[in-house]
DNA sequence: GGTTCCCTACTCGGATAGAGTCTGTCCGAGTGTGCCAGG
DNA sequence: CCTGGCACACTCGGACAGACTCTATCCGAGTAGGGAACC
C-alpha cells in the first residue's frame, strides 16, 4: 500500500505554479525543473485539470495554471484528484458470507461492519489532517529563498525553446 | 492507493480467535468461516505469525492462535503486519534533482521537504488513530450476538474432519 | 505600408506497451495421533 | 492387558503462475504566432 509516485509530483508542480504566479507554464517545462518523465508528468496535470485544480491552454505560449488562489487549494484535493475518492480500507462484508454469515439473522447486519467503522476512523483523521492544510500553508513553510530560486530556475529554462 | 485485501480477512480473524478463545484453529476452518481462498488466508496469517501477532502449531490439532490478550493488539500492528511498515507518501526528494536543484545551496536541503512534512503529519493521525483502538475495542463494541454466533458457526464446521 | 492568408512550431489529450505488486494456487516438510503387533 | 513402533492424516510453510494497477511512452488534434505574398 502505497502512494503513487504522482502525488509528489502533483504537490510540487502547484507550489511551484503558486510561486511563478504567472500564465500558463508549460508541463514540459515543469518536468525539466524537477528531472521528471514529460509525458507521465502530463498525464498527471491532466486528472488536476479534470478536478478542477488546474486549467489548461493548448497552442503556443499554452501550458496550465493554477485555477484557484493557493489557499483555496488543499492537499486532500490534489490527492483525491491524482489517487482517485476510493476508500484506503474497502470492507467486502466477508462477515455475511461463508458459514459465520449463513446462520446470521439479516436485522445482524443492520449495524455497520465493527472492522469498517474502525478503520474509516482513522481514514478520515487522515483526509482531515490533508483537507486542514493548503497550498498557501506550503509555500509559508517553505523557506523564502526556495520561491526565489524556484523563479531564477524556470526563467532559465523558459529562455530555450522547447526544451 | 488502496489496502490489501488481507487486512480485512486478518483484522475479522483476529477477532474470530479473540471470540473463540481455544487453542489452536485451523487456517481451513477460518477461511470456510468467511468463505475466502483457504491458501491465500493461510499466506496472510503467516504474516502475522512472522510479526509476533499469532502463534501457529503444526500437526493434527494444530493451526493458529493470538499470542498476546485482545487489548494488548491494536489495529497498526495487524495493518503493519500485512501492509508492510513502509510509509504512504514516499518522498523521492525531487526538489534536489532537475533544474530546481541543480542551482540550490546544499544548505537549504537541510531542511526538510515541506510537502514529505505535511504529508507525514497526516499519515501519523492514521496510525496514531489506529494504534489507539485494539482488538478488544473491536469486542466490546460489536452486538454480544456475534461472538455466540461464531462459537456456534464453528463448532458446527469443526465437527465435520479436514473440511 | 497595411492586410490577408498560410505554414510552422508548440501545446495538450488520449490511446498504446512494459514493470511491479497483489491475488490466488500448488506441492513439500514436519508433527501428533491412532492403530497394530508383540510381549 | 500393557507397551512400543509405525504409518497415516493433518497442519503449516515456502515456491510458483495469473491479473490488475502503476509507470512510462508515443502519436494525433488543435491553436496561436510569425512570415510571406498580395493589394
């Protein structure tokens, strides 16, 4: 069980947009600061762009850019829209099937799964904690010399055409 | 992202022993509790004898029990056990690669990635929320119905040899 | 010189292979029990 | 009747395939800008 590796790719590209705070970067471009597959980079922006996150523009000058303010803009957000809303734990009601569930009254299983219940406990303590923190909240923890670097890097890069 | 599905066979056999409070209970006879694949079930509950959470005895009348009281078992030890103790959110430090690096003091990665921060910080109210609810928690919450319905269950599939 | 048209280059977007992990299966090693033969 | 040995059946444990998701890649559709030709 664990994350896909596009959650931090994800996570790092909207703190970067939020620091660039410009129009639209394009993703290739994004992938060259951090060393990163094009085209895999890609395919993530485009679930940020279907939650609604980020905004794309074909065509020269194109690229995406961050539709909300940063603060507007919560972790959970940027996990569910690259990991998908499904639960962690996904209870399959084993407990009504084979012989345990065949003697089982139906009025049994009125109340929810005990295991289930203690498990979307802590799952959502988890998305709590996500949802509690935003894109605005990084870039104030961040070390102020990281957004001016971050800017002096894409300049750079921005100077050689499609690179 | 989602867990595997041994966590909620191991977690329902956990409490199935808890209940049953024998001695040793075949592999077999718990999987036709459920009615999931007996060698799969088997492979997941060697996983918790391996973390210390069962012992398994070997031989006719052998098959596995709880080492440890209900209350001495939470939910992270089963997760761990059967998920690995690996982290969700794996930071590959991406910021030190790439264009976004390559300019960077070493200084200022001393500091930690804020992203790895924020997302550690989430993942422990999980496992904190999990290592506070324990097996026995699962037992007193669950309707007192459950546990003499498993005895029976069993009982009934113990009887009939090598099912 | 101004305007219109076309062409090129650049961008995203979805369809297409490869790798790793999870799920499921099989067979062998070890052990306790029950039976049988001998005393 | 009691005791010792033996064979069996049952259990776990690790080695072996199939399926699915994650990772990575390629190519096509669409668009804006720039340049050339024409008025």
């Amino acid at each position: 069980m664990r994350m896909g590796e596009g959650v931090e790719w994800g996570l790092h590209c909207c703190l970067t947009l939020a620091w660039l705070d410009k129009g639209p970067v394009p993703s290739a471009k994004l992938a060259a600061l951090f060393d990163v597959s094009p085209t895999y980079l890609n395919k993530c922006l485009q679930r940020l762009v279907r939650a609604g996150i980020l905004i794309s523009t074909p065509g020269p000058r194109g690229g995406v850019q961050l539709v909300r303010a940063p603060e507007d803009i919560t972790l959970m957000d940027v996990v569910v829209a690259l990991e998908g809303r499904d639960a962690l734990f996904s209870c399959t009601e084993i407990r009504q099937q084979g012989a345990a569930g065949a003697e089982a009254s139906a009025r049994e299983f009125a109340h929810p799964c005990g295991i289930a219940t203690a498990m979307r406990r802590a799952e959502l303590a988890w998305r709590r904690e996500l949802a509690g923190q935003t894109i605005a909240d990084l870039m104030a923890a961040a070390p102020t010399s990281s957004a001016r670097r971050i800017r002096n890097s894409y300049d750079r890069i921005a100077a050689c055409p499609a690179r």
